[in-house]
C-alpha cells in the first residue's frame, strides 16, 4: 500500500521506515529535504521510501485516495500542516494526523476537511524512539470505513495486538491523551520508589532491583526495563542528570477531562503538579529519575546538572 508522511521527527521517521520494511511504498517529506534524503538513501528503506519536494508532488507521486500521516509538533504546527494538506489534496483522500493533538482539534480537523470532501484520523500513537524496533502502538478515531481502508499500514505499524479503532474523529486522540496521564502517575511512583531507595543506609544497586522486579513482580513493566537501563548507564545516583522534567501537553489535558467530568484524579494530577514543580527546584532525586525515563523512551532532551 501506498503511504505518504508528512514529518520525520523522532516519530516520524521511525514510522516511516517501519512502513517501508514491512512491505509499504513510502512518500515522505520534510520540511528540512536533507532529513528525508538521508532517510530514503539508507539500505534497508532503498526502493520503498520516496521524497516528495515540494510537498505538492505527493498528487502525483501517491494513487487517489491518498492516506497522507502528518508527525508534527500538535498546536499551530499542525494547523499549518493541515491547513497546506488540504488546499493541494483531492475529494476521498485521508489526513491521519498521529501527533499528539488535542481531541478537540481533531473533531473540528475533522469537520473542516469534511466540508473539501477530504477524511481524516486521528492516530494516538506510543512507543518512542524503540517504535521501530517494537512497533508503535496505535489508537484511532475517525470514520470506521476509512480506518478499514487505513489498516494495513497500522498494521505493519504496531506490534501484534497493538492498535485499536476507538471511534469517531477524536476518539484516538482522546485515547491517547489519557494513556499519557497515567504514564505520568506511574512514571512518579516509580521515581518516588527509587528515590526511597537510593536514600536508604544499603548501598543498593538500582539496576539489578530494577531488573529483579520485572521477573514476576506485580509492577514490572517496560519502563522499569527503561530505568534499570538508566541506572546502568548513568549509574545509581544519576549525577549528571538534572531533575528539570517537561511535560508535553497531555497530562494537563487528562486533568482538565477529569475535572469537567467530576472524576477524582488525584495521582495524575498530582504527579502534573509535581513537574511544575521540578522546573522550580529540579535537584530532587525523584525528578532526576523521570527525566532519565522521558529520554529513555522518547529521546527527550535531558538538562546536564550544574
């Protein structure tokens, strides 16, 4: 199947290549053309990934309908992105947007671009920079016949069993955004955990703890597979690491859902607040724990220590 990508961040570029090795013809641009050459030139992707320069040739270069995934920063980046998508894309064709947009803007990308005869999805997807290697997962919202016609790329996309039609247009990244607010109130367990235990009078090794609790533990999981790769490489203390954690959109998004929906949600908001906090005072072991696991999972800059 034919698939054009718009974007090729982190994210982007991963999908990309994943859709190409898996079988997929790939049309790829970026606003920075070298990123994309380079992209299509390595081996593995040769013959499978096409750069489309200027965005226009994706008309000719992908059969109608086209499926167009846009990676790009969610907010005025993918307004612009959407909005130059919709004035050289044709009647029947598909916008799948898999940033990390708000679900609000995806129903009404959605009821734009229905008013020029063109479909959309919205496409929640984690995995991070390891999307590639193990596959991204995906959530969708949209019109149901046009992710069935979408589904062989999501396929080849996620790993077995990792991708899902939620529903109409904002159901994906609805999905989506909530996944990230619990990610943010087990990422705080997990740093408030290992900050107990590298204050403790033991001396322990954080890595092999790390390690043991994910053979046959009730909380192992991949991001404690993500921290014993941390303390491994940054070693117990993470002394380099500054405690500065960012936060991208989401949770506070999840938090406002909650609140116009009268559900308590007193971990993911408080583990929200917590980072507001970490960029007031970030020298707290806590801290230094969840910036190691946001670059561990998604390549987010971390702060060096002064």
């Amino acid at each position: 199947m034919q698939v054009a990508i718009a974007g090729l961040g982190r994210m982007g570029a991963g999908m990309a290549r994943r859709a190409a090795r898996g079988g997929h013809e790939v049309i790829a641009w970026n606003r920075t053309e070298s990123v994309a050459t380079e992209v299509a030139a390595e081996p593995e992707n040769e013959g499978r990934i096409h750069v489309a320069e200027p965005i226009d040739r994706i008309i000719e270069m992908v059969a109608s309908p086209r499926h167009v995934v846009i990676s790009v920063p969610s907010g005025d980046a993918t307004d612009a992105m959407i909005t130059q998508l919709a004035s050289i894309l044709e009647p029947g064709d598909v916008v799948v947007d898999a940033g990390n947009s708000r679900f609000h803007d995806s129903k009404r990308h959605a009821a734009e671009l229905a008013e020029k005869g063109l479909e959309w999805l919205d496409m929640g997807v984690s995995g991070g920079i390891w999307g590639l290697e193990i596959g991204f997962c995906a959530m969708l919202g949209g019109r149901r016949e046009v992710f069935e016609r979408f589904e062989p790329v999501v396929r080849t996309l996620a790993p077995e069993g990792g991708y899902l039609y939620c529903g109409e247009a904002g159901a994906g990244h609805y999905t989506k955004m909530v996944h990230n607010g619990i990610e943010y109130g087990i990422m705080q367990a997990y740093g408030e955990g290992f900050d107990i235990l590298h204050a403790s009078e033991y001396g322990l090794d954080l890595a092999a703890i790390a390690k043991m609790w994910n053979h046959g533990s009730v909380i192992r999981s991949w991001l404690l597979e993500l921290a014993a790769s941390a303390f491994e490489r940054e070693g117990n203390d993470l002394e380099h690491i500054s405690g500065w954690v960012a936060d991208s959109g989401e949770g506070r998004w999840t938090v406002a859902e909650a609140i116009d929906h009268d559900v308590p949600a007193p971990v993911i908001t408080l583990s929200l607040i917590e980072r507001f906090r970490s960029r007031r005072s970030p020298d707290s072991y806590t801290d230094r724990v969840l910036a190691a696991l946001r670059n561990e999972f998604g390549g987010h800059a971390i702060k060096a220590r002064e």
